[in-house]
C-alpha cells in the first residue's frame, strides 16, 4: 500500500525534520537545514530521498517544475493520491473478502463492513478467522511497524464497532499473527 511506503519514507527523523521544515515554508536546502536544525549535507540527503519519492518537489515561481530559482513545495497532490488509492483498495477488500470459501467469505462479511471491524465473533475459530484476515489486510509480511503505527491501522478498523484498538493488537500478538519485539511490530509471512 501506498501508505506503508510513506511510513517507512518518515522513519527516519531527519527526513521528517526536514519535511516538516519545507511543509512550513522553507524554500531552499539552506533553509530547510536552518529550520529543521539538521546539518546541511543530512538536509541534502534527506531532500534527496524525500524528491525520490516525490513527496517534495521544487517548482519555480510560476509553479512550473524546478530549474535554477525554485522553490521547494510538499506535493500535496500525491499525498491525495495515494490516500484515494488506499480508500478504493480498503474498500474493495472490504466488498469482496475473497477467501475463496463461501462460509468464510458470509463470516467475514458479517463481522467486516466497509472496511471496518463491526464486532469480534463470541466463538472462538470465528474469532481467529477474523483476526487472520483483518492481520493479512493491514499487516504487510516482514515489515516492520511501529506500535504508534499499528494502533493507527488498528483504530481505522475499530471505528463505530465494539472493539478497541489495544483488544484487537492484543489478540494479533496472542495468536501470533503479528510478532512483538521492543515496541516494533512485525507480521510474518
């Protein structure tokens, strides 16, 4: 998902720094480096990789792209892009579990609506099939996430249902289908 990209992109502080400075204004490396308080050639390498991924561009004071005069701009545009391409995504997962199984697919559409977790089944192999599946939508394999990211993935699958964010973390770890380890999450494959 365009997301978990993102998320890795601002793992690293001095890129979110540096981001931030330009979100807030800075035009040039030089004042990115000033605003953000990270040294000029961490400022150049963060630039560069945030200009990769195209979360930064420079543009000119037309607004064309970015010769000798330009500005650093945030490119609000991909970042609207991106959350629509995660909002169709999620919501064709949503309307289409696809299992394979008729009865796993009626289970699932009975406790997963529009991409939100209504409420856990009481049984128990109900449960784990549920949790499976929300662990496989949200969870890329052997990537690494945050716990401030999990409960963010997390949340959006509690909104308007019975079950908190911390209760479905806690089943994921306790059924194993995410790993824990000093506050880093991980699904394996």
């Amino acid at each position: 998902m365009a997301t978990d990209r993102l998320i890795r992109l601002f793992t690293d502080e001095n890129r979110v720094r540096v981001f931030a400075a330009v979100a807030l204004g800075a035009g040039t490396p030089d004042e990115a480096a000033q605003a953000s308080g990270v040294p000029v050639k961490e400022t150049a390498l963060a630039l560069l990789k945030l200009r990769e991924q195209g979360v930064v561009t420079a543009v000119d004071g037309d607004g064309a792209g970015g010769g000798a005069g330009s500005r650093l701009v945030v490119a609000y545009d991909l970042f609207r892009q991106y959350a629509r391409a995660d909002r169709e995504q999620a919501t064709q997962a949503a309307e289409n579990p696809g299992s394979g199984d008729e009865n796993t697919d009626q289970l699932l559409r009975t406790f997963v609506r529009d991409g939100r977790l209504v409420r856990l089944p009481a049984q128990w192999t109900r449960k784990k099939l549920v949790l499976k599946y929300i662990a496989e939508q949200t969870f890329e394999p052997d990537v690494e996430y945050p716990e401030r990211t999990v409960n963010e993935k997390l949340r959006g699958w509690c909104e308007d249902g019975d079950t908190d964010h911390v209760t479905l973390r806690r089943y994921l770890v306790d059924l194993q289908h995410l790993r824990r380890s000093a506050g880093v999450y991980r699904r394996v494959a």
